[in-house]
C-alpha cells in the first residue's frame, strides 16, 4: 500500500483483512479515511467517521485514541457526533 497508490477502497478492504495482525498500519488506513470523512461534513460522512473512530479504539491503546478524539473534537467535526 505504501508503495503503490490505491483507492480507498482497496486501503480498507486490505486493513480490515489484516488489522488482526497488522493494526497499526489498519489504524493509518482508518484515521486516513476518518479525516477524509471529516473534511467532506454532513450526517452521512460523520456517522461513518464515528463507526471507524469506535473500531480503532479497539485496535489501539486508550491514550492514543483519546488523543485522536481530542484533535478531531478541535476540528470541524461537530462535537454533539462524538462520544
């Protein structure tokens, strides 16, 4: 995935087939894809965002997503969506 440029898509399929094993570079994927969501708005792309925000925070440590969830609370995503 690093190496060569592939659609979204195919970076989420490929994390979700081995987050198990890989869950660092899984996470990458989805922050990636999270704050993608975040910048295209509406109700849609944030419920999406927030599913994924709830599925990394069983693929990392409590610190680092509470971080993530900080940083994105400061940005434009409304703040009544996350929990």
């Amino acid at each position: 995935m690093r190496k060569y440029r592939v659609g979204t898509g195919v970076k989420l399929d490929l994390a979700r087939a081995t987050e198990a094993t890989h869950s660092r570079e899984a996470v990458k994927v989805y922050v990636e894809r999270v704050d993608e969501l975040v910048r295209t708005g509406g109700n849609q792309a944030y419920e999406e965002a927030v599913k994924l925000i709830r599925h990394i925070a069983s693929l990392r440590d409590g610190r680092e997503q509470s971080t993530h969830v900080a940083a994105l609370k400061e940005s434009a995503m409304p703040a009544s969506t996350i929990s």
